[in-house]
C-alpha cells in the first residue's frame, strides 16, 4: 500500500476565489450599514461592527501574503463574517424587515459552508494507492477508484497522473518528497494493476 500528501485536488481554484469571496463578504457589511443607520432608532454598535467587518473583509486579501498561519487567519475570518452575518440577521429580524434578516441568515450559512470547505481545503490531504485501488480526497469524505476504471496511472515529476476509462484525466501535485526508485517501484506496480 502506498500513501503520500498531495494539494487538494480543489485547492487551486478556491484559493483563486478566495480573495474575490472576501470581497463581496466585506461589500455586504458595507452595504448593511446603509440598512442599519437608516433605521427610525439606529444601533450606532451594529452600524460600527459592520463597518469595522467590512473594512476589515475588503482588506484581508491584501494582507494574505505577509500572514504567515494564513488557513487559520482565513478561518478566523470565516467564522466572524458568519457569525456577525447571523447576528445582523437576528437585529433586521427585531426591526420588523424580514427580506434583509433572511438574506443574511442565508448569507451567514453561505459564508459558514465557504469557510468549512477552505478549511477542508487548506487540511493536508492524502492518496492512499492498494491492492483495490485508489482513495482519492474530497471536500467532506474520500472517493475510491477502482483498478478496473483507470486506463493508466504514472507517478512523475511530482505529478500522480490519473488517466480514467471515461476519457477524465486528473492530475494532482505530490507534495511529499519521493526518490526516483520508490517512483519507479509505484509506476511498475501502476502498470501491473491497470493492464
């Protein structure tokens, strides 16, 4: 049996979205304080929180780089933007304006997912290769891949390459170090399962 780290097979497109996700979180705090002072009695507390959440939304994708534990910064983040959405939604619902609370309930829930998902993401993730065949991670649990659906794997330049029988190519980057003998003992025990 073999198993080593690679990046999550989503990893490089969520990451991609990440700062664009961050983005439209703080525009929607911003966009709640117009909501929130215009009301008859305003809550001056919620009003500064939503500004501070959305000030500090917008310019959290600039700051990413020189964060040196950024998946648990970003998760941080995450669960304060949810939270603060949940409890804007509570204070719209107490004001009589169900359209704005239900939309940041389900903002809010939006948000907690995005969040659960980058953490999952940012997790190390594993492939784990065997007699049966392959276990493969996914976003909330594994996928195996049987031996019987893959035309080829090869394992190379630290790149597992996964070539399946329904036309799919996946490849996933190793991020353990392997030397070019265990590679070429993987290759020849790839080649005896898919032939």
């Amino acid at each position: 049996m073999y198993k080593f780290r690679i990046l999550h097979p989503n990893a490089m497109t969520r990451l991609r979205l990440q700062p664009v996700m961050h983005g439209m979180a703080g525009l929607l705090f911003l966009f709640n304080v117009i909501g929130a002072y215009k009301l008859e009695n305003p809550n001056w507390p919620i009003v500064v929180l939503f500004v501070i959440m959305g000030l500090a939304s917008i310019a959290f994708p600039f700051m990413m780089r020189r964060i040196r534990k950024f998946g648990e910064a970003n998760s941080i983040l995450r669960m304060l933007q949810a939270f603060t959405l949940m409890s804007g939604c509570l204070y719209f619902l107490s004001h009589l304006q169900p359209i704005v609370g239900t939309t940041l309930f389900l903002a809010g829930l939006g948000l907690a997912y995005i969040g659960y998902a980058e953490y999952r993401i940012l997790q190390p993730a594993f492939v784990r290769i065997d007699e049966n065949g392959i276990t493969l991670p996914t976003l909330f649990s594994t996928r195996h891949v049987r031996w019987n659906e893959m035309n080829n794997v090869v394992l190379r330049n630290d790149l597992l390459t996964l070539d399946f029988r329904n036309n799919k190519l996946l490849q996933l980057e190793v991020l353990d170090d392997i030397s070019p003998s265990q590679a070429a003992d993987m290759n020849s025990f790839f080649s005896q399962h898919t032939s």
